[in-house]
C-alpha cells in the first residue's frame, strides 16, 4: 500500500448519515489496532477492515488508502488536542501559579501521547506527507493562539506581538523536546519531560509573574 504523500486523496466522501459517521469511527477504531499491532508499513487495508469487522469494499466507500485512513486519524487526534490545550490554558486557570499551570498542562499533553501510541505513528509519518505536516502545523498555530490568550489574562501590558511571539516559542520547544523524547527509554523520557517543566517555567516565569 502506498506510504502517505502529497498525493493522497484524504477521503472518497465524508458521511453525513449516522450509520455512516459510525463506520467510519468504526473503521479508525480499527486501523488504531492495526498500526500499534503491526505498525504502520506493515499493516493494510485489508487488516483493517477485518478488525473492523467490515468489508474491503466498505472502508473503500470512505478511504482510498492506508494513508487516509492515518491522514483521518491525524484529524481526529488533532482535534482531541485541540480540547485538551482549550482545557489545560481555560480562563479559569489565569490566576493560578504559572509553574503550577505549565506542570500540569505538561502532564496532560505527556499522558495523551502515552495512552495514545499512535499519535506517534501519525506525528513520525508527518516527515513524509504534506498532508499530515500541514495538520501538525495548523494545530501549533492554534495551540499557540490558545496560550497567548491565556498569558493576556495573565499580562495584559505585554506588546500584543512579543505576547505571541512568545507562545509560539514556547510551543516549539515543547515540540522538540517531545520529539526527543520519544526516541529515549522510559527512564530517560521521564526526565525529559521534567526538564521541558523547568525550561519553560524558567522562560514564562519572570515575563508572567504570579499574582500577589
């Protein structure tokens, strides 16, 4: 099966019925299975379709290929994090301590990508699909624009464009870090993830100081 790239059809059509919406849900449930079992190269449609208890010509009704059914999943992940930066940056959190904020979102974004494993499958893919390197980029666009909103709250004197400067920064170490990090044992991991809490609580600390 084709590796994802630039040419890639993401989907045939995007269901609009419930039933339809269900199968497809159904069938990346499935491909979830496959490419952590099997990992991505090896896996196929075929797979797929039998964990997902469907016909071949089924899932062809909705993906081409194996790469848009992870360009599917892409989304989907995208979107589940999209929730958990709204929730870990919410309004209601801009008066507590700034260590105590970025500790736990953090944890948050370290726990997704622990308990979802093939988040990494789709964010090591990316390397090689336009498709999936413009999702990735959009959604550290967004997450930055979530964090800069939030560090407002929290500074509100700051030039509006060294503010967001400063959010896509912080993003972008995060991101790095996370990348290294995967490539690391366990162990090594762990103190990545510690180090990346320092290093940013280190940068926001003195321009976002906590309030009396």
């Amino acid at each position: 099966m084709p590796s994802p790239s630039s040419e890639a059809e993401p989907f045939r059509r995007l269901p609009q019925q419930a039933r339809s919406r269900q199968r497809v849900n159904q069938i990346l449930d499935a491909a979830i299975q496959v490419f952590e079992q099997f990992g991505y190269e090896a896996a196929s449609t075929e797979l797929i379709a039998t964990r997902a208890n469907t016909s071949i010509g089924s899932l062809y009704r909705f993906f081409p290929d194996k790469s848009a059914i992870l360009y599917a999943l892409a989304e989907r992940y995208a979107e589940q994090l999209r929730e958990l930066s709204a929730r870990v940056f919410a309004p209601t959190l801009a008066n507590r301590p700034i260590s105590e904020v970025l500790s736990k979102a953090i944890d948050a974004f370290e726990d997704f990508y622990t308990t979802q494993p093939v988040y990494r499958v789709v964010f090591l893919q990316s390397q090689a699909s336009l498709e999936l390197q413009a999702i990735n980029k959009q959604l550290d666009r967004e997450i930055a624009v979530q964090f800069d909103a939030f560090l407002a709250l929290r500074q509100s004197t700051m030039e509006p464009e060294r503010r967001r400067l400063v959010a896509i920064v912080s993003v972008e170490i995060a991101n790095v870090l996370q990348l290294f990090s995967w490539t690391q044992d366990n162990v090594l991991r762990q103190q990545v993830v510690a180090e990346t809490k320092n290093v940013l609580i280190s940068y926001l600390q003195p321009l976002f100081p906590d309030c009396c």
